[in-house]
C-alpha cells in the first residue's frame, strides 16, 4: 500500500479509504504480484463494480469487501443468491471417485485431444485460460504445464475447487457458479474450457478476449453405453454435440469438431468409480447394480467442438 492508501496495480489504482486502510494495514503488500491485466476478477457482490486485488492470503476490492484465500489457495467467491442448496455441485465422494479414475488414466486420451487442439492455435505465451465447470482441475492443470497458461479454474462444488488447489497450487482457483456471471472482467481470457461441465454462451463471449477460443467437450453417443446397458437397460439416445451447438450458435461459430474414444477393461471398483463420478452416481438403483458385475469393457467417448465468437 502507497502512503497515500492507494493499491498500484497493472494499469489501475484502487483508492481505500482511511476506514480500510487502517483496518488492512501492513497486511496488503506492495510486493505482491496484482492479477495479472487479461484476468482481471471483480468483486461478485451484488452492485460492486470494483476489481479484486489477489492477495496471497485474500482478495480484497476498493469498497473493503473482503474474501479470504484458503490454506489450500483457494477462494470462495459464490454468493447467496447464486445457489440452490448449502452444499452445491459435486460431493467429496464424486470428486474422489473421479480422481482415482484419472490416475488410471482414463482421461489421457481427452486430454491428449485438448493439448493438440491448443497446440494448434498457437496462443501466446502465458495467454489466460479459463476452465468453467473445472471440477478436480485435472484438464486445465495440463493445459496450463504443457502451454505454460495461466490457468483459472471455477467451479461451484467446494470439495471439487480444494481438491484442485491442492493438487495444483500453480493455478489459480475459484469457487463460483459458472452458470451466472463469473467475477472476472471483460476479455479477460485467452481461452474458455468447458469440460463436460457448464454451457454458459453469454458469459463465454464476454469473457473472451479477441480472437479468443471456446473449446468444448460433450459426452459423445456411446460414452459408457456398456455400463450404462448393464446397469438400466436401453436409453434412449441423445444428440448433446447438437444440442450444444444449438445453444452457443447465436453467439459463436463453430469450427471444427472431432470425436474421442477409447476402450478401457475396468474392475468392480473401478466402474464404482465410473458411476460414482457421474450425475447418476448415488442413485441406490445404479448402485445396486452394480453388484452383479465383475469386469466390463467401456467405452469412453467425447465430441470435441471448437468455437469462434461471431
């Protein structure tokens, strides 16, 4: 903090007021890096327009609203109004699941597919990146090591943005509904992933910078289609590549899309896993059935879709 109680920043300088600066004092540091310019947050409370500063240990705007960094390096930024329950998004038990899955590598292949596409693109170097939806951080985390990004991950479980944080500290972690607007500043990024997660299209194109790229994966027609046969017989299918371009064509154009399979033999615990991962996965009817099963072959299947903002 300057003297004369003003916050430098890139481009901008907060004021405080001699309430704020007395209460903060010696704990805001002018050492410490601001966010960087293309990922500016904003404050997410209702009616504040100011930026947050990224503090080491909170983020902190010009009207004093205050929001503490976790030990872990997270911050909860959702509000009230912007959830449904007390404990929205993914169970610890989900995102556990879904992470000793990813350590049998049945994400390598997805992920494989996301670096080439980025690799294609040639962004610049440390273009901000964004992963809404971002779950246990596993996708943009190896995003942001083989580009070196800088990688912002949101998503609205709790126990999925700590676990990310834990797992990653090199990145940057947020608690926040991806369904609403996110407290991040216009074209701010680079580059929005959308993993089998949110479809946001408004907030998407104000977040995007210029010549920015939207990447989404969707499951594709066959993703678990021998898991989900064993456990509740014929479904009916469903067309989500198409129903995502439908919802994001007013605002984007699509480019290019391709489709990602893989097969994997998977043990009783590991298709426990599977299905735990998945929205059906505390349906006692799903779990109950999976105890006549030993091993099954599944398929893993995603269609991948890269936008333009029209």
């Amino acid at each position: 903090m300057e003297a004369d109680g003003t916050i430098p920043g890139h481009g901008q300088t907060i004021r405080m007021g001699a309430h704020w600066q007395a209460r903060l004092g010696s704990h805001v540091n002018p050492l410490t890096p601001a966010t960087p310019p293309r990922s500016v947050l904003v404050c997410p409370v209702r009616g504040c327009p100011e930026p947050l500063r990224w503090e080491p240990t909170r983020a902190v705007c010009a009207n004093g609203h205050l929001f503490d960094r976790t030990r872990s390096g997270y911050c909860n930024l959702l509000q009230v109004q912007d959830r449904r329950s007390n404990h929205p998004g993914d169970t610890k038990a989900a995102v556990q699941a879904r992470r000793r899955g990813l350590d049998r590598g049945l994400g390598s292949d997805l992920r494989d597919a996301l670096a080439a596409r980025v690799a294609a693109w040639g962004l610049p170097a440390a273009a901000a990146a964004l992963d809404a939806g971002c779950g246990e951080g596993y996708y943009l985390q190896s995003l942001c090591a083989r580009f070196g990004l800088e990688g912002w991950g949101v998503d609205i479980s709790t126990p999925a943005i700590e676990a990310a944080a834990r797992a990653y500290p090199g990145a940057s972690w947020v608690v926040a509904n991806a369904d609403r607007p996110m407290p991040f500043a216009d074209g701010s990024f680079d580059l929005i992933t959308s993993i089998t997660a949110r479809k946001n299209p408004a907030e998407f194109h104000r977040l995007l910078a210029p010549g920015g790229h939207l990447l989404v994966a969707v499951a594709h027609e066959d993703d678990q289609k021998e898991l989900r046969g064993a456990l509740f017989g014929a479904l009916p299918e469903s067309d989500r590549a198409g129903a995502t371009v439908s919802v994001f064509e007013p605002l984007f154009e699509l480019v290019q899309e391709e489709v990602v399979t893989t097969q994997a033999l998977l043990d009783p615990l590991a298709l426990k896993d599977l299905l735990m991962g998945s929205y059906r996965g505390e349906r006692h009817s799903a779990q109950a059935g999976l105890e006549g099963l030993t091993t099954l072959r599944v398929t893993l299947s995603y269609r991948l879709l890269s936008f333009r903002p029209r």
